[in-house]
C-alpha cells in the first residue's frame, strides 16, 4: 500500500529525529521493507552507527549487570564460610522445632546437615560466579575455575564425612 502524504512527511520527520528503520516501522505501523522502500526513493539512509553503538551500549550494561551479581555471589560466599567460621568460637546459630517450640542456641560446631548445605550453596554460588566471569572473557578464568573446583570438591567431600547423619552428641 503506497505511503500518503501525511506519511511520508512522518518518515522524514522520523528519520530526521535519528530513529532507526524498524523504530520508524513500529512508530507508523507499517512493515519493514515498506519503510525501507520509501525511504530509499526519498534518499533518506539509515546509519548503522547509532545502531552498533546502541548495541555496544547494551553489551557493556549487561557485562556491568554479570560483574555485579558475580559480586553478590562472591559476597553470598564470604558469609556463608563466615558462618562456618562462626562455629569455632560458639557462634553458630541453630534454630530447631522442639515440643517446646521454636529454639535457637549457639553451638561451637556445625551439625553435619548444615554444613552439607551450606557447602553446597557455596559450590553453587562459586560455580555461578565463575560462569559469569567466563561469559566476559576476564583474565584468569581458567586458574580461578581451577581453585574453585578444588575448593568444591573439597567442601564437598568435607561435609559428605559424617554421611549426614545428627552429630549433635545426643541420643
């Protein structure tokens, strides 16, 4: 369907705005090839400039986006190993349902299941953080996936010792 007067009026002033060809499509409702058609009879050219620096722009805020959360994985880490190191000075809060109720105490050493767990989410927020670094290509991936699988694998075979069973020392 050819473009009427009024619309061919939009597509200059659309195009003379910067807006790219299918923003100007979506802008006038009209199919892509249709915008590229009259454009091109009216000389107008769209400059892929914008759009690759567009495109950068949204590549360097989705690298910023994986850099931070690779940062609140390591940060959910540190306080989970904080909490293990916890334990050694009594520190280590253990909420449990008693026929008294709910009961927190402090106890000097991490029953088997918790550690299990949290040695599992902390394999799990490493493994993460070091998927999303990779994705960026930063140097010292490998090395770092290298420790990191060491250090999995070793909290994984520490809390598998007790074979997970209650080591609370009562019956």
């Amino acid at each position: 369907m050819p473009f009427t007067d009024e619309e061919i009026t939009e597509l200059k002033r659309l195009h003379a705005e910067g807006l790219g060809r299918n923003a100007i499509a979506r802008e006038m409702g009209r199919s892509l090839r249709g915008v590229s058609v009259h454009a091109e009879r009216l000389g107008l050219t769209f400059d892929r400039t914008m759009t690759a620096l567009a495109t950068q722009a949204k590549v360097t805020d989705a690298k910023a986006r994986r850099a931070a959360i690779v940062q609140r994985l390591y940060a959910r880490t540190e306080r989970l190993l904080d909490q293990l190191d916890d334990a050694d000075n009594g520190g280590f809060k253990f909420t449990t349902s008693t026929v008294n109720g709910i009961e927190t105490e402090s106890l000097d050493h991490v029953p088997g299941q918790e550690e299990k767990a949290l040695a599992g989410a902390i394999t799990q927020y490493m493994n993460q953080a070091v998927k999303l670094e990779q994705l960026d290509g930063d140097p010292g991936v490998e090395a770092a996936r290298s420790m990191l699988g060491s250090l999995a694998e070793g909290l994984t075979k520490l809390a598998g010792l007790d074979g997970g069973g209650d080591d609370s020392g009562e019956g």
